[in-house]
C-alpha cells in the first residue's frame, strides 16, 4: 500500500500530477481569451513529470457529451479523431502535438506560456491533415484536456476543462442602426450639398457659353483697335526784338 503513495509522491516533486490538473482559460490581460472560433489556453507548465519527457503531449478538443465516452486509446489522427470530422461523427479531436521541449518547467518570468486553440485556416479543410488546429465550428461549449502518448499508446492525462463558450457574431439584420434625427440631418445635409453644387455647375456652364458667345454683350473675338495719327510740329524760336526797331 504504500508503493502507490511513494510514487505519488515522487511524481509531485519531479511535477504536478496530471490527474490533478484541469487546463483552463489563461488568466492573463491578453485581448481576444475567447472569439467566435478560437480560445486561448495556459501551457500545462509542470504538469507532467520528467520521466515523459519523450513523449508526445496533445490536445483533446470534445463536446460535452462526447467525454463521457472518450476512448483515449484512439490513437491520435485516426477517422474518430479528425478534425475535419467534428463534431459531426467524430466527437472529439486531438491537435497540438508537441513534446515536454516546448513545456519547459519552471517558467521563466515575464514569459507569455499560452496556447490558441483554433488559429490554424490552413488545413480547415485538407484530410491529409487531421491533426488540424483549425478554427471552432461553432461557439460549444467545448471541454478539452491534454494526453501524453508515447510509442506504447496514452501513457498520462490530465481532467477536463470546464465547459468552455465561445463569442458569438452578431447577425447583420440585429445591429442597431441610426436613430430617426441623425438620419433627417443627414438627408437635409445632403439635400443641401447637391443643390449648392448644382448651382456651381450651372454657374459654371453659363460663364463658358457667354465666353464663347455674344449672348452676354461681350464679343468672343477683340476687334482691331483705330490707328492712332500723331502729328509732330517743330516749334520756332521767337526772337526778341528791342524796343528801338518798334
């Protein structure tokens, strides 16, 4: 009896036991926790001890009532756990593969240890890809949890989230539109604006066929203006006569 305890408790010092461990939304002021296709998780930092660290960790992304009847013994990529599949026949999917490389114990401060389910668009549709990390298929809930597999099959898990509720996108026909006043100043602003370009423009019409044209009294084309005749006179120097020769 006391071989299962000493094990247990070799595993808490070398990690947390994934038994005890739950994944769930990351805690951290990150924008966009949660959208209409993805969702960001913590990274499960010392959660697996050191004895798996050749093993495989990933992802199990299910439908409430598909944990229930999870087999974890499906090995990873297989029909039942495609995710081009869910959740249609395939209650579940498995994404996310990486090693305990990738999931350094402990972690370094300021580092950002999250996962994105869902970013991939890439392979959304590509079966030669079943392992996808594609976008939701809908806003759940989903519950997910994390299955370490090694060459002999599942070797350690952890427990299932909670359920886990994605945004949802406002249908078009439901966005509140402009009320009734703002809509009439727009409609008198516009009225105005195209009455006072129309003036503009016929202005601007009218002035081009008075230059054109003698419509408006001014002649199109300049007339020969009058020669000009200056006459030029030589002014004769007048003498003084003194008043003896009177």
């Amino acid at each position: 009896t006391m071989l299962p305890l000493l094990l247990l408790l070799l595993e808490a010092a070398r990690g947390q036991d994934p038994r005890l461990y739950a994944p769930a939304l990351s805690n951290l002021s990150l924008g966009g926790l949660t959208t209409a296709s993805t969702f960001v998780l913590d990274q499960p930092r010392c959660v697996f001890p050191d004895l798996l660290s050749d093993a495989v960790i990933w992802l199990v992304v299910a439908v409430p009532q598909g944990v229930p009847s999870f087999n974890s013994t499906l090995k990873p990529g297989s029909p039942g756990r495609a995710y081009q599949l869910f959740p249609g026949s395939a209650s579940a999917y498995m994404t996310l593969n990486t090693t305990l490389l990738n999931y350094p114990c402990p972690k370094a401060d300021g580092e950002i240890a999250v996962l994105r389910v869902g970013s991939e668009t890439v392979c959304q549709r590509d079966y030669t890809r079943p392992t996808c990390n594609g976008p939701l298929p809908g806003p759940g809930p989903y519950r997910v949890r994390f299955v370490a597999w090694d060459d002999s099959g599942p070797v350690a898990e952890t427990k299932w989230s909670e359920p886990i509720t994605l945004k949802t996108a406002t249908p078009w026909n439901n966005i509140p539109r402009t009320d009734r006043g703002h809509s009439a100043a727009m409609i008198a602003l516009t009225s105005i604006l195209t009455i006072l370009f129309a003036a503009l423009l016929a202005g601007l019409v009218a002035m081009l066929v008075c230059w054109g044209s003698d419509a408006c009294g001014v002649s199109g084309t300049f007339s020969k203006p009058e020669a000009v005749t200056v006459q030029r006179y030589n002014t004769h120097h007048v003498y003084d006569h003194p008043r003896d020769r009177l």
